[in-house]
C-alpha cells in the first residue's frame, strides 16, 4: 500500500513539474473557429466537450441568411421572430461582450459556425458536472478581474480558460440592463411556447443558476462542437 501511495505522489508531482498544473478534468485550448461574418473565436476543449471561449457575435446564420438587427424597445418586445441587438445598441460593445439574441433566433436556424450548435441545457448540465457541479461552477468559468465585472469574490480562477463574461441582457420591456453585472447565457432548449431555459452567474456568486426566461428577452450565446 506504501509502495502505491509513493507512486501516486510521485506521479503527481511529476505533471506539476512538467506542466505547471495538474487537474483531475482535461482541458486544453482546442482551434480557433471563424463564423459566416468572418470573426474568429478562441476555443476549449472540457472534458469530452469543445466550447467557444468568447460570446457569439455574429449577424448571421450559417447559411449566410441574415439575423434581424432590432434596435428600438417595442419592436424587440413585440417581437416573435428572430433577433439580434448589441448591448445599449452600441456596436461598440460587439468585440468584448458579443451579440444579445432572442430565443427565436437561436431556434430558427443555426447562427453557430457549421460543425457547431448553441449550447442546450445538456450541454450546460454536462459542462457543469464535468468540473464538479453548478456549486462552484461560476467561480472556475469566469473570467477573472473587473474589465467585465462589477467586482468578484474571493477564489475566481477562470480555472478552465473558459472567459464568461457578464454581458449583461435586454429584459422584457427592451430595457437593456446589468451589464457587468450578470452573465446570461441561453440554452437551445425550450420549456414552454414562451419561455426556454438560460445559464446565469452573478459577480457577487461562486455558483451557476438555472431559469426559464421569457424568449423575448435578449441573452449571451455560446456554441459547442458537434460530436
């Protein structure tokens, strides 16, 4: 049993020597990805999974079709077909945050590169047990800092090079809100004709939240490899 517990102390120690850390999860920077409009994305492989490491920011789908770019409150409200819209409708914010899409749009075709698909509430689920479950989730996932947050607590790691950002939303009323604040991501799964499930963390949270959400509302995406 000695002879045992020398060599997995040993063998632990030698990935820390070799490779600076060691987890029990693989990860590893996957390739990087180009949508239809041309932006290119960094990517990360979790575990049997390959995620997008920054927002989706595209105008259109995979096929070339383009996403409508709604601008004003009451048309976004009143709004039962796909949609896009930057943060406070400032395509400055395209680069670090990324687009805000309505449920629509993610349901009416694929905006995610050919190959990739937005992240279902599976995906989530799976990403999330695959470093250890939704308790500490936010805390390895998040980027670290405030260039994106309005503070962070204590043990942020952005352990998995993963960079979720609080891009904030635009609510039900077309009010754009909490930036820095909230990360709100969709899933690609529906609940009910008016809502769908999302992903949320809070600044001030270790953990990851899970919500059925008006598919009105404006929300982060993120995309996942096919297998």
């Amino acid at each position: 049993m000695k002879k045992i517990e020398n060599l997995i102390l040993r063998t632990l120690l030698l990935a820390v020597l070799v490779g600076g850390t060691f987890s029990l999860t693989a990860q590893k920077a996957g390739a990087t990805v180009k949508d239809v409009d041309g932006n290119e994305y960094k990517t990360v492989v979790i575990g049997s999974q390959t995620w997008f490491a920054e927002n989706l920011k595209t105008t259109k789908y995979a096929n070339g079709n383009a996403i409508k770019n709604v601008t004003d409150g009451q048309q976004w409200v009143d709004c039962k077909s796909s949609a896009y819209c930057w943060y406070d409708n400032n395509k400055a914010n395209k680069d670090e945050y990324g687009a805000l899409y309505n449920w629509y749009a993610i349901n009416a075709g694929n905006i995610c590169p050919n190959g990739w698909h937005v992240a279902t509430d599976a995906d989530w689920k799976s990403l999330e047990n695959t470093i250890g479950g939704t308790l500490n989730a936010a805390q390895k996932l998040r980027e670290t800092g405030t260039a994106h947050w309005k503070g962070e607590v204590d043990g942020m790691s952005n352990q998995y090079g993963f960079n979720l950002l609080a891009g904030g939303f635009r609510d039900a009323y077309g009010n754009f809100t909490w930036q820095k604040v909230d990360a709100g991501y969709w899933t690609a799964t529906g609940k009910t004709p008016s809502y769908a499930w999302n992903r949320t963390a809070f600044y001030y949270d270790n953990h990851t939240n899970r919500h059925e959400i008006q598919k009105c509302f404006g929300y982060s995406v993120r995309c996942v490899k096919n297998n």
